[in-house]
C-alpha cells in the first residue's frame, strides 16, 4: 500500500505536454496543442486577467484553425509570454523564476554555516524550484507527475550538496580545473565550432583554469555560490524538459547535451545572481565573488 501502489502510480504518470512549438506536430496535433495551452491558463495568478487571455487565446485559436503557419505564431507567443513573464499580466516568466530561486538559495547558504542544514534546505527548495516551473508553465501536474520530474532531473543535473565540507581546509580554489577542452568545445555555440578546433577551445580553457577563487571566500560564502550554481543548473534542466519533452532526458547523448547546456546558461546567469543576492555576504566577500564569476 505504502511502497508498491505509488511506485505504480509514479511509473504509469502521464508525462507532461512537450512546451514548445519547434517540437515536431502534424496540423491536427498542433491545433490540439494550441488548445492545451488555452486550457491551462493557470500561470496566470489573477482569475480576470486570466479569464480574459484565456478567452481571447482559445479566440484566436479557433478563428486560425485552418492556418497553420499563424496558429504555430500563436503557440510561440503563448511559450514565449510563459518563459519569458509579462508585467501587464503580472506573469514573472519561467526564467525569472529560475534565477529568483538561484538567488534565493544563493542567500541562504551563504549565510548559513551548517553543511547538514544546507544540504537539507537546497534539496527542499529545489523540489520547490521545479515545482514552480511547472506550475509557471500552466499545467498543475499530479504528485506522481511532479516525483516523476523530480526524479529524472535530478539524475540528470544533481551533484553533491556537501559543499562546506570539501571547502572547509582550502586555500584558493580553481573552480574550472580538470575540466577537458572537449567539455569547453561543447559548450560553445554551434557558429564557433570551427574555431574551437583551431585552438579556441584550449584558449577557453586556459582562461577558465587560471581563475582562482580568493581563501576568504572559501567557506560558507562559496557554498552559496557553488548551491546557486547548482540550483540554477537543475532549473534549466527543469526548463529542457518542458520544453523538449521528456526525450531530451532520454539516451546518454540527450542528457550530456542538456546538462552542458543548462551548465552555460547558469554560469551566464550567476553574475545577476550574486548582484542581487550580495547583501546576505558583505560587501567585501560580494565584490570578490563577483569578480570571480565575472
């Protein structure tokens, strides 16, 4: 009853809809596709407001039934207005949210000089994180839905949180070495490919290896920042999976290919993170850090 059953509610849950409009549909499953979304409307806190989109939505949709190139421009707008957030609906956007998070638990444990509590308190809100970005999305998924989520994206993203205990006895610390110039070349855009090959990559890695992270930083103020790192890592995982479907967590390819992607987009987005979330560190530690990241 109480180990059995929800296995097999979590195995059998159905996966979440693919939130993206590149995603591979014949006509009739993108107007039903167009449909879900004006169904699901619930990123949308004020019932008014969202009545009023939701009706003009599934307006819209039925007036483009037949029209499929305007109909796949209406399903870009509606992603792009739940990723990106809208001030006039107050919609903060699934990847404000990322980095709200990110800055929450930068804030956090940075503060906090307990490992256990820390490690207990970025695992919590980590379900929290990704439950809210599926909730951003408009869908409210079932528990066996939302475990099922958490699950594969934390064996695809997590790493240990135990972050204090490794940095207690350090001196300065180089984040970026042992990394390899393929994991340098991936993470490049497709167009610097070419120049990657040509020695780019080694020059990229020469950079990042060189970076040294200050020893008053190493400590609590380290593991808010490594925490964060992370965090904002598993937010954008959260983000591939529900915008690719849950194929792009599927074959050792996929996951390799996400999880440097979401690495990027995190380091891009830590900058921003430590601005806002400086205070909790003084002022000393905050513009080291941010430095480091920079």
């Amino acid at each position: 009853v109480y180990l059995v059953i929800p296995m097999i509610k979590v195995h059998n849950a159905p996966e979440l809809p693919a939130l993206s409009e590149n995603v591979k549909r014949n006509e009739e499953q993108l107007l039903a596709f167009a449909r879900n979304l004006a169904k699901h409307c619930d990123y949308i806190q004020d019932v008014d407001k969202r009545k009023i989109h939701r009706q003009q939505l599934a307006k819209s949709i039925k007036e483009n039934a037949s029209n499929p190139m305007e109909l796949r421009k209406l399903v870009a707008e509606e992603v792009a207005l739940r990723m990106n957030g809208n001030k006039e609906l107050q919609v903060l956007g699934i990847n404000k949210r990322i980095k709200e998070w990110g800055k929450t638990v930068f804030m956090v444990t940075a503060v906090s000089q307990n490992s256990k509590f820390d490690t207990l308190s970025v695992l919590v809100m980590n379900y929290r994180m990704i439950a809210d970005i599926v909730m951003a999305s408009g869908f409210r998924p079932t528990r066996p839905q939302l475990f099922k989520l958490y699950m594969r994206v934390l064996t695809t993203a997590l790493v240990t949180y135990c972050a204090s205990q490794v940095f207690g006895d350090m001196e300065d610390w180089s984040p970026f070495n042992g990394l390899d110039a393929a994991d340098a070349s991936d993470a490049l855009d497709a167009a610097d490919a070419a120049d990657a090959a040509g020695g780019m990559g080694d020059a990229i890695m020469g950079g990042l290896q060189s970076l040294k992270i200050p020893a008053p930083l190493v400590g609590s103020t380290m593991d808010g920042a490594v925490n964060a790192l992370m965090t904002l890592r598993i937010g954008y995982v959260t983000r591939a999976y529900l915008t690719e479907g849950s194929q792009a967590l599927a074959g050792v390819n996929n996951k390799r290919r996400v999880k440097r992607q979401a690495m990027k987009d995190a380091l891009m987005a830590m900058p921003a993170v430590i601005a806002h979330g400086g205070v909790a560190v003084g002022k000393t530690a905050f513009g080291l850090l941010k430095k480091a990241f920079a």
